[in-house]
C-alpha cells in the first residue's frame, strides 16, 4: 500500500534510498503530464496537427465510461506541447455510415491552409469519411461537420475486405499534383498498407499495396508513413501497428512504390501501440505520440484507463539506420523546484540512505553515478514505494556486466 507517495532510488549493486512525500492528484497513479482525458478510456492518437498557433491532439475515446466503447475523438489543445486544454468531444458517432464508432484516422493541412480529418467510419463494415471545421478561423477548431459525400471510400481494396480495413495516415502531395494516404488492410490475409489516391478528398481510388507483412501478421493497424526532416539521402519511413509498433526505413519513388531497405524495427517496448506522428512546421520536425494503456482490469473502479506518451521528436541515424526519439525540448517547461543533492555517501550492496528535502509524485529525476571498477553497471529506480520498502516499481537500466575501470554514468 501506498504511504505518503514514498520513492526510492536504488542502485543494484549498492541501494540509495530516498522517500518522497507530497500531494498527488485524487488518483496518485494517474499520469499528470502526458496528454490525454482526465476521465474515461482513452486508446489511440488521431490527427495531430499544429493550426494558427495550437497544436491539436485527437484521440479514441469513451465519453461515457472507463472501459472501451462508443468510439468518438476527443480533442485537446496545446500552446506549447506541454500544458494542454480539454475542449468538447470533436467527432461522434451519430450518422448511420459511423453509428458502429468514429476509429482511427489523422488530419491533412490542404491546399488552402485549413484541415479535412479522414477517419475509419465503422456503421456498415469499416469504409472512410471526412470531417471539416465548421468554422477554420476558429484555430481551436472546437467545431467539425461530416459532408454529404461520406463515405469517401465505401470499398475495401482488391482482395480487402471491410472487416479489417481501417486507420488513415495523414496525406502527402505528389508530383502530380494528386494526394497519396495509406490504410491498414488485411489483403489475402495479409497484413498490408494499402494506397489510395485523390484530387479533393472526397473522391478516391485504389492506387497499390505499399508493402505488406513479411511475418503472420494478418493485419496492420493504424499505419504511417513519412520522411525524417534530418535524413540527406530521401528515405521514407514505414510504420504499422500488429503485436507492438513496428517501422521499416526504405525508398520511396515519389508515387507508389516504397523499397525496405531494413527489416522490421520496434519503435518502443512495453505498452506502447498505435503510434502516430505529425510535421510541426514551427520547428521543423516530427512529433510521435503513442497509446499507453495500463495491465490491470481495474478501470471501472479507477474511472479512467489509458493515456498518450510524451511528444517526442523523431530523426534518422544515419550510422545505425534506425529512429532517434528524443522528448521534445518544452517539456522542460514543467519543470519546477529543483533540489540538487550531493551529499549521497559511498555505500554498499544491502545499504540504505534517506534522501531529505525531495518531495512530490511527479518527478523528473537525474542520477548520476559513479561505478567503481569490477561492479555492475546495472542501475535502477524504485519508485512508487511504501514506507517499509516492501512495495515498489523498479526501472532498471545497464547490464551485470562488470566494469575495468571507474565510470561515471548519468541517468
């Protein structure tokens, strides 16, 4: 059980101990910083963007209950990725082509500066639908209507089926003048991106299959596709969802044929699916948010389940081939109150030692560590632990691995 929101911090080959006391939310195991509802059940990211001066964030959400269910998009908006503002339920499902949910689908800047939303509107299978701003010079785009044209796309591709078709990518523009977005589709039972092409997003046709799985997936979900802002030698990336996220760095031709140059990649490791970027025009870069849900089965106790990873920026590396996520520089803004302790003895494996003055459930902890020649540098934190140390949640990092000499690690 929990007692005054203790933390320790612990070093496995020797322990530091430091309990935190302070005031939490209501719930103190509900996340404060990363974005997303402050009740109900939250799943996927959907159509981030940046628009006249807010950066918006969509997601799958339950506006009636904890548990999933009565799939609608609830929005938040932000100033600068780290203080978010809660604004009313943007999409429901209240038409007869998405009475089934309004599921995953991103949003497109056009031509003319202003937002259209695909998403997978599911009442008759799963087909796509559009949804615009009532009113675009409004820049928290509270308002959104669905055109006359829904749906947009009222097939699956060839060898699809509208079962397992669903989750649009936000669009790019070719050569040609035309628009090019991917949709997750299960394709002879394979999991597939399958390509679609328009002129005004209201009329689209089947243009080819991206890439397909290599692996018994059946189905991939919630696809994306896009380049790194970093990379000098124009490789895409491809991202789809099936057993956790998966990325494939390769070629693309411009119109409809995407080269891997690698094998599949995992984007993250533990609870983390779904993922989805968007280009910030501000700064130039992309942003990645991901679903983060939780493993007990205790939400209709809790009120709430699920929430959205921390911004993060993504780049390509050109030595290792791989993504680079790195939290986005404004969330340094929610930092606050900082206690700088130095006075941290030499100790040994087994050894406890109180840290005073640090208090709070939600930190931002740096530990640096020296490691002395033939120890591990396997380190950990405990947090989340109960006065008596007999409750906690450790993160560890490093290896058994003994060092040869000194180290100095910051972590």
């Amino acid at each position: 059980m929990m007692e005054n929101g203790a933390l320790v911090i612990l070093l496995l080959s020797a322990i530091i101990v430091a309990v935190v006391t302070g005031q939490g939310p209501v719930d103190d195991q509900q996340p404060q910083f990363h974005p997303g509802p402050a009740t109900h059940w939250m799943n996927d990211p959907n159509g981030p963007m940046y628009y006249k001066g807010y950066y918006h964030l969509f997601f799958q959400y339950n506006p009636t209950g904890p548990n999933w269910g009565d799939m609608s998009w609830g929005h938040i908006v932000s100033k600068d990725l780290a203080h978010w503002t809660h604004l009313p339920v943007a999409l429901s499902p209240d038409k007869d082509y998405d009475h089934g949910g309004v599921f995953t689908g991103s949003a497109t800047i056009r031509d003319n500066g202003t937002p259209i939303i695909v998403y997978t509107c599911v009442g008759h299978g799963q087909l796509q639908c559009v949804a615009e701003p009532k009113n675009a010079s409004d820049p928290m785009l509270v308002d959104w209507e669905k055109p006359p044209q829904n749906p947009v796309i009222a097939k699956a591709p060839p060898g699809g089926t509208t079962g397992q078709f669903r989750d649009d990518t936000t669009a790019w523009k070719v050569s040609d003048g035309s628009w090019r977005m991917v949709v997750g589709a299960s394709i002879n039972g394979v999991g597939s991106a399958s390509l679609w092409k328009t002129k005004d997003f209201y009329n689209w046709t089947f243009a080819a299959v991206l890439a397909n799985s290599n692996s018994n997936a059946g189905m991939w979900e919630c696809p994306d596709f896009f380049n790194a802002v970093n990379d000098t030698k124009g490789r895409w990336i491809l991202k789809y969802s099936a057993g956790g996220d998966w990325y494939r760095i390769g070629t693309y031709d411009g119109m409809e044929k995407f080269t891997p140059l690698t094998d599949p990649i995992k984007y993250d490791y533990g609870h983390f699916y779904a993922s989805k970027r968007f280009y910030d025009p501000v700064k130039g870069r992309q942003i990645l948010y991901g679903w983060s849900s939780e493993e007990d089965k205790d939400a209709s106790k809790r009120g709430w389940q699920g929430h959205q990873t921390l911004p993060r920026s993504v780049m390509i590396d050109d030595e290792l081939n791989m993504l680079v996520l790195n939290p986005v520089e404004e969330l340094q803004l929610l930092r606050k109150n900082h206690t700088n302790v130095t006075d941290i003895k030499s100790i040994g494996p087994g050894t406890v030692q109180l840290l005073e003055g640090v208090k709070g459930l939600q930190l931002d902890i740096i530990l640096v560590v020296k490691i002395p020649a033939g120890q591990s540098t396997r380190v950990g934190l405990a947090v989340r632990t109960s006065q008596d140390l007999k409750t906690m949640t450790s993160v560890v990092v490093g290896d058994e691995v003994s060092v040869s000499t000194d180290v100095l690690n910051t972590f």
